[in-house]
C-alpha cells in the first residue's frame, strides 16, 4: 500500500509516495513527476529523507524537465506526445469507441496511465514494427519476437536466446531517432550481447550520431 508523504527542502513541500516491502535497500525512482520510493519495513523516515536529499538536483533536473516537455496532459481535452508532436487525447469515464485516442479516466492517475500506455502499445504497433523492420534489414539481422510495453529504467531490452527484443511504450514520445537509436541498439545486441567496444562500434556504424540522439533519452532516467 502506498502512502503519501512529504518532507520538506528549501521552504518548499516535496511530496512522494512510500511503499514497504521485504527487501533490504531503499529504492528512488521517477516516474512522470512523481517521486516513488519503496523500502523495508524497518527503515526509519530520515534515511528515506537523506536519499531523497541526496538526489534531490538530479530530481528537480528531470521534474523541470519534465514539466517543460509533458509527454501527456490527462484532461477532457487532453493531449499526448507522439513523435514530439501533440495529438489531441480525451482522458474520460466512458471511452469513445470509434476514437483512437479516447482513454479511460480512473480514479488515480497512476492507473489512468498504466491503462493509456497499454492502449498506445496496440495503436502504435505498425510504428514500432517500421523501425525494426526497416532498420534489420539495414542491418542484415533478424529475430522472432517484438514486444511493446511500458518499462521503468529501461527503454529496450533484448533477449538474443530468445531471439527477443522488447521497446518501451513511452519511446513514442520522443522524436523518430530515438526510437532508431533504441532499435539498433538493441538489434545490435542480437551480435554482441554486452557493451563492449566491438558493440558500440556496431551502433555506430548504423547511427554515426547515436550519442547525440541518446542524450534525448538520459535526461529522462533517474
């Protein structure tokens, strides 16, 4: 159950949400603009506190950020970011069938995003699907599973076992070369599983300028 708490930093609330579990170190994450932090049962206020202070301008760097370039603003006339464009979203009680970006309104934010991401993972399938189709071919490479959804700290992950590779939903938000740069990344690992030199050379030989592109995405990460 999470609880909502709040300390306090330069004369200013700072709230965040507080879940205890059975594990052993305390967890910060960012997500949106809402801090979250899960810890063990034990754990005393003030160790929570000195975390949060510790990070708090690395925080506050993404929350500014964040609040500048919202990827979503959940309202009856709302909108969302796709391809770092704004298209006009309605966040209501009753979805609108016969419209794509209708979503559901539920009582905590929490859920009405986890809901529109699982939505967005379905209507933009195609648009994931182009970038990997186009850029294996670039790349002479193939695999048997595309998965779309929404991940914390990660924006792809790839399982060359399985011959697997999954794409973070919220790459949507972000300009098409993002969402390349991620691709090829990850296809990339389909030959070098780790990120050796012999890796980082295979991304560049594809995207000359992926450190430009992957700073779109650092900022976005705690």
């Amino acid at each position: 159950m999470k609880q909502k708490k709040t300390l306090s930093y330069k004369g200013q609330k700072i709230e965040y949400f507080l879940t205890l579990r059975d594990q052993k170190f305390i967890r910060l994450k960012l997500e949106d603009t809402n801090i979250y932090v899960s810890a063990p049962f034990q754990v005393f206020d003030f160790e929570i506190e000195q975390l949060i202070y510790k990070n708090i301008h690395k925080i506050q760097k993404i929350i500014d950020y964040r609040e500048k370039h919202k990827f979503f603003s959940i309202e009856k006339d709302g909108f969302i970011k796709i391809n770092n464009e704004k298209i006009p979203a309605k966040f209501e009680k009753e979805i609108d069938i016969k419209n794509k970006t209708s979503f559901k309104l539920y009582e905590s934010e929490e859920d009405t995003v986890k809901a529109m991401y699982k939505k967005l993972a379905i209507i933009y399938k195609d648009y994931f699907q182009e970038s990997v189709d186009r850029n294996k071919q670039i790349m002479d490479l193939d695999f048997k599973n595309l998965t779309i959804k929404s991940m914390k700290g990660k924006w792809g992950v790839c399982y060359p076992e399985k011959s697997k590779i999954v794409l973070n939903t919220r790459l949507l938000h972000f300009p098409k070369e993002a969402l390349d740069y991620v691709v090829i990344h990850e296809l990339s690992h389909l030959v070098h599983k780790n990120h050796s030199k012999d890796f980082w050379r295979h991304v560049e030989k594809y995207m000359p300028n992926y450190k430009n592109i992957s700073e779109i995405l650092k900022v976005n990460v705690l």
